[in-house]
C-alpha cells in the first residue's frame, strides 16, 4: 500500500516536471539564442548553450534600430500612465457605486456590467472614428484616454469596497472629514491588495496589448513594443539572433514586476475567477 | 433638521457623481457610444477619404456577408480553432491544478514556473514560437530526433492553424490553471474523507469529487475561453504578417474585420457588420454552453 502511493506520488511529480521543462524551453531556446551569432542562428544546431556567447545581439538592436529605445520609453509611459489613472478612476467609480446615494446609480452599474459583455472588436471601429474627428489618432493620449478606466475592475472594485467595513468611514465623517477626504486619505490607504491587483493586470494588458496600437499609431517614434517588435521582424526576417534578443529586452520588465508582486498576482487571478 | 438632511443628499449626489465622472466620461464616448455608432456603421456604406461619407445601405452589408468567401472561411478557422482549443485548454488547466493541489512539495515553484507565459506578451510569444516552428529550427529538429515527421509549421496551409492552436494552449492553460486551484482549496476536506471511507481511489475520488465540485468553475473556465478563443487575432496577424495566409489558412473572424476595416477601401461599415455577427455568435455559443452545463447559480 505505502508503496503504491510513492509510485503514485512519482508519477505526479513526473507530470509536473514535464510541464515545467515544457513550459521553460521556449524561453531558454529563446534567451539562448539572444546570445548566438548569426552564423549559430543559420547552422541550425540545436545547442542551449552557445559556441560563441555573444552581447553583439543586444548593442546591435540599441544601435542600428535607432527607435528601440524609444519604443521602450513610448511602452512605459503609456502603461504606467493608464495604470495609475486606472487606480484612480476604477476606485473612485467603484466606491461611488458601493457606498454614496445618488439617483441613477443602479442604471450606470447596469452599464458597467453590460459593457463587460461586449466585444472589444464592436467598438474598435467606432473608436478609431471618435480618435480620427477628436484628432487623438497617432497621439499618446488616444492610446491612455479610452483605456484610463476599465469595468472589469470598476466591478471589482465595488464588491470591495462594499465589503469594507463601515465604521472607519463613520469615524472619518464624525472628525469632519469630506466624502472626497475620507476616500483618499483613509478608504484609498486600506484598499492596497485590491489595489496592487488591478494595477498589475492592467499595466499587462496595456504592455501587451497589439491590436489598439496596431489601428491608432501610425508613426514609427510613437510605436510600443508590440508593435514595434512586429516591424522589427518584418525588417530583420532572418535575423533570428536580433528579433530574439529584441524579445527578450521587451520581457524583462514584466518578469521584474512579478518577481516582486507575485503574490498579488494569484490573488488577482482568484479575485477574477472566484466570482 | 428637513431642509438640512436634503442638503446632504444632494452634496451627496453631486460627490457620487463626481466620483463617477471619469468613469463616466470614457464609458459614454468610447464603450457605450460607439456601441450605437456601431450599429449605424453596420448599415452604411463608409467612405474615409477627404471628409468621411456615409451611404444608407439597409441590411446590405450583414446580406453581403454570406455570399463573402473569405467571410465563410475565416468563421471556419475560428470555429475549428475554438472547438480544439477550449476543450484542450481547460482540461489541461484541470490536470495541472489538480497535480499541483494533490499536497505536493515545491507547488509555489511549479506555479511561478507555470506562469510565466501568462506574463509574456502575445507578440514576444508568436515569435519565439515561429522560431521555433521555423523549417530547421527547434521543434523539426527535435521531431526528426526521434523519428517522428517534420512539417512547414508556418508556410503549410494544411498545419499553420494548428501550430498556433498549440501555442495558444500552452500559454493560456496556466492562467485557467490558477483559477482552478483557488477553487479546489475551496472543496471541503470531509467529501475526500467520505470518499475514501467509500473505498474510492484516487482516480474515482477526483472524477467522482474534485470534477463534480468545480463545475461552477469550470463553467466559468470554458466561458472565459470561448470569449478569449473567438477573438483570436495577435497570434494570426504576427503569424502571417497580416495576411490571414498561407493560403487563408489562419484568418480568424477578427482578422477579417481588422482587413475590412482599416486595409481595405470603403468596407468599414461592412467590418461593423461582421463585428456585430462576431459578437451574436460570442453571445450564443455563450448561451449553449451554459444551457449545458445548467449552472444558473454562477453569477
């Protein structure tokens, strides 16, 4: 009996060990190749580790595509910016839903709800119109102003902060604090892990986001790193060395964030699929 | 005392609405209108040169879309790609989650690892994958090792969608994964206990306790993966480089509307049209599945 379950165990270990190599080769393959020369690149070997370990890859895409930089500083601004307007804005709306009395409020939590539902590809179309006559087509803020809330976490954020307790607010109020004082200077301090959670994935989803920045930007010194890695490769078809070294700058960030916030992660991925 | 309290309602109005301007701003002029706006668009035919012109077509441009060939073959691609990858994708998910949750050491370790291509972005994804789906790059290379058959992953019309189906399933499994397991903490420990008293092994017990349990969940995975699946369009677009090729092979539904709607001349109004057929069939496959799963009580 003992024995049958060590084989059992063993066998569970085996699946999971699997899948973890099978989930770390394209990475290593790809950081590998990163530090290969071209001559490696084309000979086709299949070695992790390279003859020739070389950095040439990275100071070649610094240097010669004059734009990587800027792609990198175009990615971060315009996420940080959508994350922390986001944080703002998600929280104040879900805290008006949750907690203030105004006529209307159930119609536009309705609205909130409804808009989950639609897909985004109904609206892209419209939206490049509305960018196109505001003249925020190829602009930065036509990239964060339509993406500065989002109703996924507006809703996450109501059910929070509907489960916040009261009397922290009561004693706020009751010290002669405002509605907007409490909600910044006590509410907003308390909310940090709902907090930490939005903000995680909605700094993700504006980094990797493609298809926005594909229809809104056209000019180059504008592009995030999406888009930019796409021409990049259109550029460089076989240069496989430089597109994966390019690769690999542009997942460095996000591997940084989660080293440090990868406990909000789960929570936030629980939070999203708990409901 | 009457006069007073009415005064604080209406601060407090004003505060909520306050509150909600932001929100509201975007949700008027970027989400809820141009839901309308849509549905104008999808009975016009759009003009954007010079000054943006609008013609009063009726339902012609949702007729056009059955006698539209590549309108047929891009719903094919999509329909053949949800049909393979949500099934494998969840089940995947529920393998994994029930592995990791079976009390075994280093389960935190498995999970970052786990996660990683969750964190990646579509596009760093779709290239390392055709690197490695490249003609001599390393999947035929290890194929050829031992002794199975190479293939063109990303040049032949025959194999190019399943190569992004297989790249799709391996980097979406693990964020379902997650979900899973923050749901299998939740199964109480004493139905495993009742099961064993039962005589159950470990197989009966997850198919006959942990599956039945994290139905509600399951519900959820799969919806998520419909909607997720359906509006397939980085991979196939940085695949192709725009095209949907070879041969059409990898035009999905959303890749149609992207071409109609920003390469082509003159077919915006017919992309709206496609977008919003797009968004019923979302809605319905939506609808069947959770008619099958009868599971009312999720939301």
């Amino acid at each position: 009996m003992k024995k049958k379950l060590t084989v059992g165990k063993a066998f569970l270990y085996g699946i999971l060990i699997v899948y973890a190599v099978i989930t770390v080769i394209p990475f290593l393959w790809a950081l590998s190749s990163s530090f290969k020369n071209l001559d490696e690149i084309v000979s086709g070997t299949i070695n992790f580790i390279p003859k020739q370990f070389t950095f040439n890859n990275y100071k070649v895409i610094f240097v010669q595509q004059e734009l990587f930089p800027r792609w990198l500083f175009n990615s971060v601004f315009i996420a940080t910016s959508v994350t922390l307007l986001n944080m703002i804005f998600n929280s104040m709306a879900g805290y008006a839903l949750a907690r203030l009395q105004f006529p209307g409020k159930r119609t536009i939590f309705v609205i909130v709800l409804a808009v989950l539902m639609i897909p985004m590809q109904v609206t892209m179309i419209p939206n490049y119109l509305i960018l196109k006559s505001l003249g925020w087509l190829n602009s930065y803020q036509g990239m964060i102003i339509p993406t500065m809330i989002n109703a996924t976490f507006i809703f996450m954020m109501r059910q929070f902060f509907v489960n916040f307790p009261k009397e922290l607010e009561e004693a706020a109020e009751l010290d002669g604090l405002s509605k907007i004082g409490t909600f910044f200077r006590i509410v907003l301090p308390l909310a940090k892990p709902a907090l930490a959670a939005q903000a995680i994935f909605v700094f993700m989803g504006s980094w990797n986001d493609f298809m926005r920045p594909l229809i809104i930007l056209s000019s180059p010194e504008l592009f995030t790193l999406p888009i930019g890695l796409n021409t990049f490769k259109g550029q460089y078809i076989s240069y496989w060395n430089y597109i994966m070294a390019a690769s690999m700058v542009f997942t460095l960030p996000i591997l940084l964030i989660y080293t440090f916030f990868s406990r909000y992660f789960i929570k936030g991925v629980s939070f999203s699929g708990g409901k | 005392m009457k006069n007073s309290l009415l005064k604080r309602t209406v601060r407090e109005s004003m505060q909520g609405y306050l509150f909600l301007m932001p929100a509201l701003f975007v949700l008027v002029v970027f989400l809820v209108g141009p839901i309308f706006y849509a549905i104008f668009l999808s009975f016009h035919k759009v003009q954007l040169l010079g000054t943006t012109s609008f013609d009063f077509v009726a339902f012609k441009n949702y007729i056009n879309i059955f006698d539209d060939l590549r309108a047929k073959i891009a719903l094919l691609n999509t329909a053949k790609y949800v049909l393979i990858v949500v099934p494998c994708q969840t089940l995947l998910a529920l393998v994994l989650a029930a592995t990791l949750n079976a009390g075994m050491k280093g389960e935190k370790f498995f999970r970052i690892v786990y996660f990683l291509p969750t964190l990646t972005s579509s596009a760093v994804l779709t290239l390392i994958f055709m690197w490695m789906y490249n003609q001599n790059g390393l999947i035929n290379k290890v194929l050829d090792f031992v002794g199975l058959p190479t293939y063109n992953w990303i040049n032949d019309p025959e194999i190019a969608l399943y190569a992004i189906m297989a790249m799709n399933i391996w980097s979406t499994a693990p964020f379902f994964m997650v979900i899973y397991l923050a749901a299998l903490q939740n199964i109480p420990e004493s139905l495993y206990e009742a099961a064993e008293l039962d005589g159950a092994n470990a197989i009966q017990k997850f198919l006959y306790v942990t599956v039945p349990q994290l139905r509600p969940v399951t519900s959820f995975v799969v919806i998520m993966g419909l909607v997720g699946t359906f509006q397939l369009f980085d991979q196939s677009y940085i695949f192709s480089a725009g095209s949907g090729g070879p041969n059409n092979s990898t035009l999905t539904v959303v890749l149609l509307i992207y071409q109609y709607a920003f390469k082509n001349m003159g077919t915006m109004g017919y992309a709206a049209a496609l977008a919003f057929a797009l968004a019923v069939i979302i809605l319905i496959a939506t609808l069947i599945q959770r008619k099958f799963s009868k599971e009312e009580s999720l939301y």
